[in-house]
C-alpha cells in the first residue's frame, strides 16, 4: 500500500476526486472541515468528529481549512481487504439492514480514542508507516467498529450491486451529480441495457438526453432566479468544463449564461 500523506496519516488511498465513493473508508478530521452533499442531505463534518462515507454512495464534498491546514486522518477498506478479512473472521454474519445515508457518524468511545492516539507517531511526529503494518491497523479499526457498531456489519461486509430502486426518484435526485450512464445504471440496480429500457419507459426519452435538459433547465434556474455566477453553477450541475456548459446552455436556451448573468444584473 502506498502512503501518500504521512502528515494525515493517510492509511490507503486519498479520498476520490470522484462524485461517488468508491470504497468504504473510515474519517477522522484533526484540522479543518468538510462538508458533503450526496444529492439528498448535506454533511456537516467538523474537528474531532468520526465518520463512516459508504461505498456506492453518492458524495461531493468541499474542504474548508483552518488557519491554512487542513488534516485528517483516512483508513480505506477496500474490497479485496474486507474480503480477506472475512475469510479470516468468518464469525461476522452480513446480517441487518443496509445503510442509506452516504456517511455515518460514529460516537466516540475509549477503543476509537485509543486507537486514533495509537496514529499519533505517524500523524504528529512524521514517521513511516510500511504497508504490512498499515493492513495490521486496518483491521483492528475494522474489529473497532464491527464490536462497537454492529448496525453497521451488513453495509460492511457486502459485496453485491445495489439492489433494484425507484428509478425516477433516484434521477431527480442525483442529476447534478457528472455519472456516466453505465454508474447510473449500476447505483439503481440495473444492467445497462435495462436501465436503458427503463428509463425510456419512465422518462419518455435517452438517459443522456434527459441528464443533459435537466442540468441545464436547473442551471438557468439558478442563475435567473438566484444570481449565481456561471463558474459558480456548471460544476454542481454536473458539467465537466465552464466551456462546454456555455455551449451547451446557449443552444438550448438561445442565450449564454454569461449573458443571462448580465442581463438579471442590469434587472436589478
């Protein structure tokens, strides 16, 4: 395992620029905030505080730093090492019901506190963390939170696609987030072929049709009647580039968005 950060004792790999979270990992802020959208509730994560982002989750997060610093403290556990875990622990039934927030904020206790105070080497004073110990820290937290929150073992320990969902409920809520087709297909449960289908039937319309007038319709939305800037607006619509949304925002509507911006500032 390759470590990145020794500073945030970064125990895996970064947390995903990506706008869902890949694998499940474990959060300790030391310094600074976040805070994280997953298209139905907003996040507030603050110093000193615990959390769990779930896997298959949507997740668009903002840092905030203090004084300049931002610190935290990341233990990824990915699939191929909760699988390994589970054959060595075999005892840990997937039992219970799954989660349905993207984070989970844990309660702190002595074992956690222990734990984080354990990392203190590694975090406080700059030393290295090799890969065989990294794995051996890993699953002492994972033992932590299995005993500790065992609402939680099911969420863990499961490797299957999300099951079947509401398609049109789940679209309306996560259209700002920039998915390609075949993950959307994936969070709702379905091949691509038959969220295809499905989505003809519900919508009347392709996927990336749909996607692309209902981030526009929601990008006039906030510039007409909120003010917002374009730069401010294309990225949590779920474009990928300021250019690219201004050409496609003037035709559909006719107008640029820099122009729409201006014309509501003379408005005023």
């Amino acid at each position: 395992m390759k470590i990145t950060d020794i500073s945030s004792c970064v125990l895996g790999p970064e947390i995903s620029q990506q706008e869902y979270i890949p694998e499940h990992y474990f959060l300790y802020l030391l310094k600074g905030s976040m805070k994280a959208y997953d298209g139905n509730k907003t996040y507030d994560i603050l110093p000193g505080e615990y959390c769990l982002g779930l896997k298959n989750h949507m997740a668009r997060y903002t840092k905030y730093k203090d004084n300049g610093e931002f610190e935290k403290i990341i233990i990824t556990f990915d699939e191929p090492f909760l699988r390994s875990f589970l054959r060595s622990h075999p005892q840990h039934r997937r039992t219970g019901p799954r989660q349905q927030d993207s984070y989970i904020f844990l309660k702190e206790n002595r074992l956690i506190k222990s734990f984080i105070q354990s990392l203190e080497p590694y975090y406080m004073g700059g030393q290295q963390i090799d890969a065989d110990f990294a794995d051996i820290k890993r699953e002492e937290l994972l033992v932590i939170l299995i005993k500790t929150h065992p609402e939680l073992l099911a969420e863990l320990l499961s490797f299957g696609m999300p099951g079947k969902i509401d398609l049109q409920q789940y679209m309306n809520l996560n259209f700002r987030f920039n998915l390609g087709v075949d993950r959307f297909a994936f969070f709702t449960g379905r091949s691509l072929s038959a969220f295809k289908r499905d989505f003809q039937k519900t919508f009347g319309t392709t996927p990336a049709q749909w996607l692309k007038g209902k981030r526009l319709t929601e990008a006039y939305f906030q510039l007409e009647k909120h003010g917002r800037r374009p730069a401010e607006v294309y990225l949590e619509v779920g474009f990928e580039n300021l250019s690219h949304f201004s050409k496609s925002f003037k035709a559909e509507f006719g107008i640029s968005p820099h122009e729409l911006t201006r014309k509501q500032i003379k408005t005023l």
